[in-house]
C-alpha cells in the first residue's frame, strides 16, 4: 500500500473532493481521507445554491470570489461529466430575493444599484412583475431582486463527480479513514495518523468543514470557527409551483428535478448535533407558507440537517499556515461551499504549485485573526 504523497487531503466533502479533483488534473499523487462517507455531512445536506448575488450583498473579496466561482459552473459540468459520467444537474433559472418588508425592499434595492455599478445583471421587480414571473407566489410581496445568473447545483452529485474525476486521474481516496493527529516534524506537518495508520505527505491540506477546528486545535493550531447547525426539509408536489429558485431574509425555496421542493434553512450556532427540531421545522413551515401559500397542500418528503463551518468574521479561510509551510488550510465556507468549491480546488491547487493568487486571496489568509496570530 503506498504511504507517501504530494498531497493528503483531509475532508471528502465538496470542497475537499474538488481539490482533490484539480490537484489529480495537475498531475500530483493525491490522497484524500474522509472518516465517514463522501459527502457524508454538509456537503449532501445542502440545497445547492449557487447564490453569489444573492447571499454576498457587499462588495470586497467574498463577492469577487463567488462570482468567479460561480463562472465556472457551465463549463465544469462538462469537464465532471466527461471524467466522471456524473451530471451535476446545473440548472440556471435565476433566483428571485423576495421583500415582505418596505425595510428589505429598500435593501434590496440599494443591493440591485452596487451590483449593477460592478456590472452584475440584477433588477428590481415589482409585485405585478413578480407575479407575471412566478403565478404561486403570495400577493403580499412588495417586489422582489431578479437575479438571472445564480443558480444552483445537486451538491451531493457534485462532491462525487469531483471525487471520482480525482481518481479516474490516479489520486487515491478512502473513505471511513479517520485522521487521528498530524504528524509534526520541526516547521513541517510531515505527515497524519490515521485509524488505516501512518500516510506521508509533502503538503497537508485540512478541508474538514465545521470539524477542521476541532482537528487543528488538537494539535495545538488555533483557528477561529465555530459550527451553525441548519435544518431543512423536502416536499413533492403534483405539479411544479416554481421554476426559479426564491429566496427571503427567513427561508429559500428550491425547485428540484422531480416536482420537489427543497426548503431551508434555519441557523443554529454552536452545536455538532444533528438533530432536527420541531420548532425548526415549524418555523420553516410557516416562512414557506408565507411566500407560497399553495406549499400548505404539498406532500411532506423528509427533512434533515447539516453543520456549516461559520468563522468570526464570515469569510472563509483559505491559505498556507504561517509556522507549518506544507499545512493548506481551506474552511469556513459557511453558506458558500457548493457555491465556492470549483474556486476552492483551483486556489488550493496554486498555493501548493506555489502559482500566483489574486489580491483579493488576502482577505481569506489565515493570520488575519488575533487568535490566530498568537498560535
């Protein structure tokens, strides 16, 4: 069994697949180890969402970022389908952010007029208008943001179209692998124990979600995260009631293949735990309602819930640790990991090339935190 590699990736969700995926393109010997099964957390627990305007409404790196991840969605479902045989089923309908509020309405509108003076296509639509455009939504709406470049994807496909491109390129992957601790050696992380034992690797890159903190901390590498629990369910019903994806400040609506409808998400913080609650669910129930009355006669399908990595600040953390030169550290994509992970493999892939970044990478280093900066 080979026990040395260029890359040892630890975290087989999307985002720990897709580095994975571009690393393999590269021509490096990769091993990706997930301690469960792939896409086995957030990563099949999400809708799919690939909402770079809709969920990033300031401008800076989060938003530069989002949408050039996003751009890379319709060629790289070719590229998937062609390593892979797996269709990530991209759809791009457009999203539609409601206001139920004159308060968001005026937001949305201030949001419309930054995204159109970046040249971002976005309109405001009025409650006639968006009636016109989505006949089931409720009649209290003061309008709404059209948003036809966001879309969304399956996620669960998507981390396994990544997963099996990466090893139809010759990287390995093992699931149910659990990385004890990383193997320090002076200023290097030599290597990780893990439950199948000891692997080798000349760079470590940590992709663990929610779970990279606990990890990191164990081996004394601070990192300022912390999980948000978000609970969701699913609907079926008799005839599609939306062809575009609808989001509000209280819950999103997502219409899947199927005459299903996929409906999230609420925000719990600080908690590993799993369960789903009745009082989260009652309150998505009730927000659904609200903006489409007809879901109250919808079939119930199932719900569920994952763990999203947050940090203190909101922005990812993508970079090299500054004391372990050969530690790559991508995390904290909270809402964004479907959305942020073709970039994610593509950045990961340059830092350990050690290829130029954008200027815009420098708000997701690593040292930007105090906490971080005293480990």
């Amino acid at each position: 069994m080979n026990r040395s590699y260029d890359v040892i990736i630890i975290g087989g969700g999307v985002n720990g697949c897709s580095i994975a995926y571009y690393l393999a393109r590269e021509g490096k010997k990769v091993l990706l180890l997930e301690r469960d099964k792939l896409a086995g957390k957030a990563s099949s627990a999400a809708a799919g969402m690939l909402g770079a305007q809709v969920e990033v409404t300031e401008e800076g790196a989060l938003f530069d970022i989002a949408k050039e991840s996003r751009a890379m969605f319709p060629s790289l479902q070719y590229e998937l389908k062609e390593h892979s045989g797996i269709d990530i089923e991209l759809v791009q309908k457009g999203m539609l952010k409601l206001a139920l509020k004159e308060e968001e309405a005026r937001h949305l509108k201030s949001t419309i007029a930054f995204q159109q003076m970046l040249g971002e296509r976005a309109e405001w639509l009025a409650p006639q208008q968006v009636a016109e455009r989505e006949g089931q939504l409720s009649d209290a709406l003061l309008g709404g943001m059209d948003i036809p470049m966001d879309g969304h994807v399956n996620p669960e496909r998507l981390t396994h179209a990544f997963a099996k491109s990466a090893v139809n390129l010759g990287a390995d992957v093992k699931e149910y692998a659990e990385v004890y601790s990383l193997i320090k050696d002076g200023d290097e992380i030599s290597g990780v124990e893990t439950s199948d034992g000891k692997f080798h690797g000349a760079n470590i890159v940590v992709a663990t979600g929610a779970w990279s903190k606990r990890l990191l901390d164990e081996c004394g590498i601070p990192l300022p995260a912390y999980p948000v629990k978000g609970e969701c369910f699913s609907v079926i019903t008799e005839r599609p009631l939306l062809s575009s994806t609808v989001f509000t400040e209280s819950c999103y609506l997502v219409p899947k293949s199927g005459n299903r409808l996929v409906i999230g998400a609420t925000m719990v913080p600080d908690t590993f735990s799993e369960n789903v609650t009745v009082g989260g669910l009652f309150q998505l129930m009730k927000e659904a309602a609200k903006v489409l009355p007809a879901v109250k006669s919808a079939t119930f399908e199932r719900f569920w819930s994952g763990i999203r990595p947050q940090t203190g600040d909101g922005l990812p953390y993508l970079g090299r640790h500054l004391k372990y030169k050969n530690l790559v550290i991508a995390t904290g994509h909270y809402r964004n990991g479907i959305l942020l992970s073709p970039i994610t493999g593509k950045f990961v892939t340059k830092m350990i090339q050690n290829e130029p970044l954008p200027v815009y990478m420098e708000a997701f280093k690593l040292n930007r935190s105090e906490e971080y900066a005293k480990g």
